[in-house]
C-alpha cells in the first residue's frame, strides 16, 4: 500500500474541517457562513489591476524573476509603515515577508518546538494553527476564554504548570470568537511571557476590520515598553483580509534569531513569496488605495455583521447565545441543547451552512458551539441564510 510510505506525522492526521467543507459550499444556491473568506466583490480588483498595469516592462520583468527569501524592499518598506500605523514601531529590515499568514504559523512551529514542547492556545483557537503545532509534535494546552478573551489567571496556572515554550493567540476579532483581548490583559500576557519565558505568538490578521472603535494596539505594541518583552514578542499579520488572499501574502515581526530561523526554514520551502503578487501589493500601498478601500470594508463588514446578527436574534430570541460582534469575519455562538454537528446536517439540506463549534478545540467541547461568517454573503444572502438556519432548527428538534 503506497500509503504506508506517508510518515506517521500526517498518515492519520485530520485535514482541516473548514477547508473539507467547502465541497458543499459550491454546491448550487448553497449560502455559506462556513469559511472565513473575503467577499471578491468587496476586494479592489481595479486598484490592483491598476498598479500592474502601470507597471514599465522592465519593472514587470523583474517582477518575473526569483527574489531574496526576506522578501522585497519595496514591499518590506510598505509593510513596515503598515505595523507602524499598529504602533508597533518597525523597520523595512525587521519585515519577513510570508506566503500568507499561514506560513508565519507553519515556520514557528518548525523552527521553534522540539516533540514534546508544550504550546499554549485559545479555548476556541484556528484550527490550522492547532494542526501546524501537532505536526511538529508539540502538546497543546487550551486556556479557555471570556468576553474579555484570554483568562490570564488560568494562564498563569499553565505556564507555570506546563512550561510552554510558545503561547499563541488570535487577539483582536479572534478567529472563531470574534472576540478581542482587553488592553490591560494584554498586559498582563506580555509581563507573564517575559516572567515564564514563553514566547507569544500574536495572530493579528483581523486588527484592521473593527467597525466603530479601533482596537487595543497589539500586544506586540509593549515591545520596547516592557524590559525583556522584544525577546518574547512575535507579530504575524496578513493582507489576505484586507486586500486580498489569493495574492498570499503576510508578514512577520519578531526576535532576529527567530526570524533568522525562519528565513531558513523558507529557503528550503517556497524560497520567498510570489515577486509578482509582492510587487503588485507593494506597488498598491504605496499608491495610497489601500488607505482609500479599507473604510469600504469596515463599513460594509459591520453591516453584513449587524444584518446577521440582527436577523439571528429574530429568528432564534433567546435560543442562541452570541455577543454583538465589533469587527473581524466571526461570529460564535451557543444553542444550548443542540449538537451543531447535527444542525449542520439539517442545514446543509436546507442550503445554508457554517462550521461546528468543536472544530476550533484541542479537546472534546461542548457540542452546542457554531461558528458564523458574516464576510462572504451579501446583506441579501444573509437574510436568506438566517431564515434557513431557523427552518433547520426547527426541523432538527422535530427529530
Ligand atoms: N490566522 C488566522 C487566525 C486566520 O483566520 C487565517 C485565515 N483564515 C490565517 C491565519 C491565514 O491567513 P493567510 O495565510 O491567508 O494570511
């Protein structure tokens, strides 16, 4: 059997259950709340067509060609100004340019964790996350969460218990919660990380997409204002939200050992992210229509978000539970004494779908956990799609 030749660290390895349900989201007239995918048509295809197309032949040329595994100066500049209007203090040089978030996720854990080393997550965290730790053999603990976000007793507890070398989190609009960690919090987390030694992986690909009020700086942010706190620090952002995601492109900010490590880690991976999207993306901040698009999104993600979660608490009252998303693609919800998996089935045939609670645990959960995007449908969409998730309720308690 060729697959006995798969290395026991993926032969029985789940994939991700987001990415396995798409197959239905492309079924026809099917409304999908399941992944966390951009709208195209809220994307400014035309701006970066444009800043292709303005492009002279040679500098097209030479976006054809292979580039340094750090990533384009042009782009590492951009990207700098970015992380600086986060106040996290950033030059072109201490930009590592990524294939996506994603990458930053997939590097760390290669080049940071022996098997065994314990990692620290949310109590729900992104699932491909999860994954990446466990292929490199880590064991992950959850700390569990609030409207706050992280408990930072409860993770006082666990650093002291499990001595993690690495504690990630999705701390603004989290992936799957929604949810952003208080300011005085992430305090807090900074101080333990530096106290414990334990390096913090801040996920921040959602910052950008707050509704009215902006959200605390990163956690990154207390770099220089905290002692020991540059060494702990590591900061991943992406464009894939903002701009698009098929240009697959994110960055990384972080202790140069750390960073170093992944450059060789890359070198031996994609070797450097797309020249041509780099140039493209570069090309598009600079011109200044990234600034101009970004209150575009804001304003029409916090009216797909309010239209959802408005329709939902007239369709279900006090059936679901759900705290009033303030930015970001989520919303979580719980209805008790329902099995979401089984909801989903009933939905899936009514032609609405979204993603079970228990996708996002290290560990068995409460099933009655669900995960709504309000990102990919249009208001419309949206309605519709809160009408069938009611009609399949119910149809699942006539069961
Ligand atoms: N981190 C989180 C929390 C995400 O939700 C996602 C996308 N779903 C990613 C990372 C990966 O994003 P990308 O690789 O497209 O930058």
């Amino acid at each position: 059997m060729t697959a006995s030749f798969v290395s026991s660290r993926y032969a029985n390895a789940p994939g991700s259950p987001i990415r396995e349900l798409k197959r239905f989201s492309e079924r026809p007239g099917m409304i999908s709340f399941a992944g966390g995918y951009p709208d195209p048509k809220l994307m400014d295809a035309e701006g970066l067509q444009a800043s292709l197309a303005q492009l002279q032949a040679e500098e097209f040329a030479k976006a054809l060609e292979y580039g340094g595994t750090e990533g384009d100066l042009s782009l590492r500049v951009e990207l700098a100004l970015l992380s600086n209007e986060r106040h996290l203090d950033a030059r072109p040089e201490d930009v590592l340019v990524l294939s996506g978030s994603q990458q930053g996720i997939d590097l760390l854990a290669r080049t940071l964790l022996n098997p065994g080393d314990a990692v620290l997550v949310e109590a729900p965290t992104y699932p491909a996350a999860l994954s990446a730790f466990r292929f490199a053999g880590a064991t992950v603990h959850q700390i569990p969460m609030d409207q706050e976000g992280l408990d930072v007793a409860v993770l006082e507890f666990a650093l002291a218990t499990y001595r993690p070398k690495v504690l990630y989190t999705v701390p603004t609009f989290g992936n799957p919660t929604g949810l952003t960690l208080a300011a005085n919090r992430r305090r807090a987390v900074v101080e333990l990380a530096v106290r414990y030694q334990c390096l913090v992986i801040e996920d921040d690909p959602y910052g950008e997409l707050y509704f009215d009020k902006p959200p605390p700086a990163p956690i990154h942010a207390a770099r220089n204002a905290v002692e020991g706190a540059d060494e702990v620090l590591i900061y991943l952002a992406s464009l894939s939200k903002t701009m698009a995601p098929g240009l697959r492109i994110g960055w990384m900010l972080g202790p140069p050992a750390i960073r170093r490590a992944c450059v060789l880690a890359k070198q031996v991976d994609d070797m450097h992210a797309s020249t041509l999207t780099q140039t493209a993306a570069a090309r598009y901040l600079k011109s200044g229509a990234f600034q101009r698009h970004l209150p575009i999104l804001r304003e029409s993600y916090r009216d797909r978000a309010m239209t959802l979660f408005g329709a939902l608490q007239v369709q279900f009252g006090n059936r679901i539970e759900m705290p009033e998303p303030q930015g970001g693609m989520f919303m979580w919800g719980r209805a008790p004494g329902v099995s979401a998996q089984e909801w989903l089935a009933a939905a899936i045939e009514h032609g609405v779908m979204f993603v079970p609670g228990s996708a996002f645990f290290a560990e068995d959960a409460d099933p009655a956990f669900f995960r709504l995007s309000f990102a990919t449908q249009d208001v419309t969409g949206i309605q519709e799609g809160a009408a069938r998730l009611a009609r399949s309720m119910r149809q699942l308690k006539l069961r």
